[in-house]
C-alpha cells in the first residue's frame, strides 16, 4: 500500500484509525479520502445524478461483507425489479431530471449484480406487510415485484422474512434501516437511517448496539424465511396474469 501498488481499501483505513487512537474527526476525513481516491466506479459513472450524501453508503455497500435491512413501506433497492424502481418515482420518493432518474435506475440495478459475484454480502431482510401490498407501478409490476422476491429468496446470500400485519406493534415503528458491517477485527459496523431531508451514518457504539437489537427483535418477530417464502408466494397467486 505504502509502494502505491495496492490501494487503501475505505474500511482498512478505519481499521488503522482505530488502531492509532485518532479522534472521529480525523477518521471521517480519512475515510472520505479513501472513498474519494478509489477507482471510478458505478456510483461514479452516474455522476451528479446520484444523491449528496449518498455517496458514502455506495461505498459502506461495496465493502460490507453482511446487510441487515428492516423496511416496512417498500422493497429494498436491492432487490427491486426495474419496473417496481420506476414505479417509485412518480411517487414522489425522489425528483430529478429524466436523464438523472435513468442514470440512478441504472445503478441500483448495477448494485444488485454482486448478488452474482463470488462473494456476494449476506443479505438478511425483513419486510412489513405493506411492502408486499403497496401497488406501486400498478398491480402488475407488484405481481412482477413478489414473484422477484420469492426467486431472491432462493438465492444462497439471501434470508428473507416477512414482519404481518398481525404481528401488531413492533420495535422498528420509528421507521426503516439498513446495518453494515465487515468480518474485521475489531468488526466495523454502521446503521443507515434516510430521512425527508438527508440521510444519518450511525457509527458509535450505543447507536450500533441499538439498531443491532432492534433488527434481532423484528427477526424473532418476523415469519420464518419458509413462512415468509409461501406468503410472499401467495401473495403473488392472488395477482392477475
């Protein structure tokens, strides 16, 4: 690394932060110097089209050796279909010019090609019911949308679990998140949080140990993955074809 012939890969450099005792300061702006000198990649070639403050977790989710995702409104970017992530903008989720919105559906579905890699994150998702039922781009690209999801639940990175309505009241009513984390030593972990005007890195260790805690408990909750699979698949026989 130090011969310039292999790069400082983002999370090694929080590793040598947190060896050497620097302040969160320092860490975030090396981390970020990291982030900035990689190689252009996909969330480069999209340019300004992708969201200010994004740009970090592009980079959290090429590292992250595991994601722990709770969403309770809609399906993760991850696994949506192109169809359901157009259906998403008309709605208003987010604004931009057409080139921009293409260039953003262009790299989500980029996103998902490391599903296909050889080392692939173990994806663990739970989803609440009106993720399942929200019929956004229509009732045939939802139809289109489950049957996605019960074919990605097959895959061998992906544990997918469905939180029903008649679980009632649960941990996550706050709202949705997404945990990252790689197999180091001490492990790094960081809990994304997006909101109407931005999105929250969540880093220390209360706040990690919180969203940790929170997700377990939807997971208990939650249907089992084979419970969860014949939901899913039901769901997706009682739409029209």
């Amino acid at each position: 690394m130090e011969n310039g012939i292999r790069r400082f890969l983002p999370r090694t450099v929080r590793l040598l932060c947190y060896e050497y005792g620097l302040d969160d300061a320092t860490r975030d702006r090396l981390v970020s110097l990291a982030e900035e000198a990689e190689p252009p990649g996909l969330w480069e070639r999209a340019g300004e089209a992708v969201p200010e403050g994004f740009m970090r977790y592009l980079g959290l989710e090429t590292e992250a050796d595991w994601i722990h995702v709770w969403q309770a409104e809609v399906v993760p970017e991850l696994l949506q279909t192109e169809g359901y992530a157009r259906g998403l903008y008309p709605a208003g989720r987010c604004t931009g010019r057409p080139d921009e919105i293409e260039k953003r559906i262009r790299l989500r579905m980029a996103r998902q090609e490391r599903f296909d890699s050889d080392d692939p994150p173990r994806f663990c998702c739970v989803l609440g019911e009106t993720a399942l039922r929200q019929q956004i781009g229509g009732a045939d690209t939802l139809r289109r949308q489950l049957d996605h999801l019960v074919r990605m639940a097959g895959h061998p990175s992906v544990t997918l679990q469905v939180l029903p309505y008649r679980a009632g009241g649960h941990a996550a009513v706050n709202g949705s998140f997404t945990r990252l984390g790689a197999d180091t030593s001490p492990p790094l972990q960081v809990a994304y949080v997006e909101h109407n005007t931005g999105n929250l890195y969540l880093d220390g260790p209360g706040d990690v140990a919180t969203y940790a805690a929170i997700f377990e408990i939807q997971r208990t909750t939650a249907l089992s993955p084979a419970q969860s699979l014949a939901f899913i698949h039901e769901l997706a026989e009682d739409r029209p074809r």
